[in-house]
C-alpha cells in the first residue's frame, strides 16, 4: 500500500510531512453488522445485554479509561 504524504505548515516551523489518509475505502461484506438482536439467541441473552449497558452508562462506579483514582 502506497501512503499518501501531505505538506502542512506547523507552528514554529515552516513546512513539515504529515501522513494522510491510510484507510482503505469501501463498504463492509455482511448485512448483519450492527444487528445485535438476531445475534443474541433468546431473552435472558438480550436482557443481560442491556443490563451491563445501562450498568456501565448509569452505574455511580466507572469501569474502563474513566475511573480515576481520586474524584474530581
């Protein structure tokens, strides 16, 4: 794959290579994408779904990046 080099003005400096786009364009293969609820075979399934969203959205405790070791 070749990649494409841009030339942009930076500050303090005057011109410097910048790497452009690296994506390949194009549509994806499946029409299943994004479909979670065929996905999910019965309703204890989909309801624990749901669950851990909300949990994770709405939850007071953080999961993930967002939990920090003193509050704000």
């Amino acid at each position: 794959m070749e990649y494409k080099v841009v030339e942009r003005a930076a500050p303090g400096r005057e011109q410097v290579e910048v790497l452009g786009e690296t994506y390949e364009e194009g549509k994806p293969d499946s029409d299943d994408l994004g479909r979670w609820r065929q996905k999910l075979t019965g309703r204890k399934e989909r309801l624990k779904y749901l669950q851990t969203g909300e949990r994770y959205f709405y939850g007071k405790d953080w999961y993930g990046s967002e939990k920090r070791k003193r509050p704000a």
